[in-house]
C-alpha cells in the first residue's frame, strides 16, 4: 500500500547498481517490466546502462493510467479522493488489491508508453492471449513503441496473466537463455 513506481525503481535501480558487474538482462512481469523499461531509461541517462536485453511477462507499463484510470468507476474515484485508496478482489490471493492515489499520480510521472521506446538492447515479450489483466493489446501497442529495437513478441494462446505453467516458465528459461547466448 505504501509503494509506488518511483519507489520500486529507486530500489531496483539500488539493487542493480549494487550487486550486478557486466551486462545484464532484465526480467520484469507485468508492474516489473513497467520497472525494467524504467531502470534501461535511468540508467542510459546515468550513461552506466549495463542491460543487454529485456524479457518482459506479460508487460503492463503505464498500466495506472491506460488499463486502471480509464475504467474507474464512480465509487472507487469516490474512494480515491476520499480515503486515499480503493481495492479490488484479487485472483491470485485472498488479499484485495489496494490501488493508492500516491500509486497512480506517480505513475503518472513515470509513464514510457508516450511515444517511442528506445532501449538500445533486445527485447522478448512473453504475452499470455487468456491473459484477464493486461490484454494483449497492450503488449502489441508497446512493440509499436519499439521501433528502433531487435523485438521478439510471443503470442501464448492460453496464457494467462501469471505465465507460470511449467511450459510457460519453460519458455522463458529459453528466451532468457538465448538472449544470454547472443551477448556472448
């Protein structure tokens, strides 16, 4: 309840800086990949950009402002502006999903799906088409927005959001692995 995008990218970016020698590749799903975009764009302004690819499940960038704010109904704005927060029934935990005013104005100030993208690395995206949280609209709109990068989409048709399925995880291990090979 207490996070935010900036936060989490001050941490990640901390973490990486800390503990990572020579190029990396970033794994990010759904909010994660929104993080992992944000941490290439951080560190290519840092000039200490050590990312040699992006493998991002079932991406949700900017998802406060495209997938959340847009369907909002009048309670949870109530809410927001009221109680500084509303929830939502969770599918992966008994846990209601808490969606903060602070969650989604600093989303606002880190949006990357304004125009293009250029991340300077390869990118594999992993999209699940049974995927009830962020459409695979999302994941195609975000390709458009990587015109100048080597992009590889992976359409799964029954995937859901969580991707986690033996060959789901099965398949990420080899898009890891192969982008590992091609920075050898």
């Amino acid at each position: 309840a207490d996070g935010t995008i900036s936060t989490w990218l001050a941490q990640s970016l901390a973490v990486f800086r800390h503990f990572t020698k020579g190029k990396q590749i970033l794994v990010g799903s759904s909010m994660g990949a929104w993080i992992a975009l944000r941490m290439v764009q951080e560190l290519r302004k840092a000039d200490d950009s050590n990312v040699a690819g992006l493998v991002l499940l079932a991406p949700a960038p900017d998802f406060t402002a495209e997938l959340i704010e847009p369907v909002l109904t009048k309670a949870q704005k109530r809410d927001l502006a009221k109680k500084g927060f509303f929830e939502e029934p969770s599918d992966y935990s008994t846990e209601p999903y808490i969606y903060t005013r602070a969650l989604i104005e600093d989303g606002r100030d880190n949006l990357t799906m304004t125009g293009p993208i250029d991340t300077h690395c390869p990118v594999h995206i992993l999209q699940g088409l049974a995927d009830a949280d962020v459409p695979a609209s999302h994941a195609l709109k975000l390709v458009s927005l990587l015109p100048a990068d080597d992009v590889t989409l992976s359409l799964i048709p029954d995937g859901d959001h969580r991707l986690s399925r033996p060959q789901d995880l099965d398949m990420l291990v080899r898009a890891v692995d192969a982008m590992a090979q091609r920075g050898n």
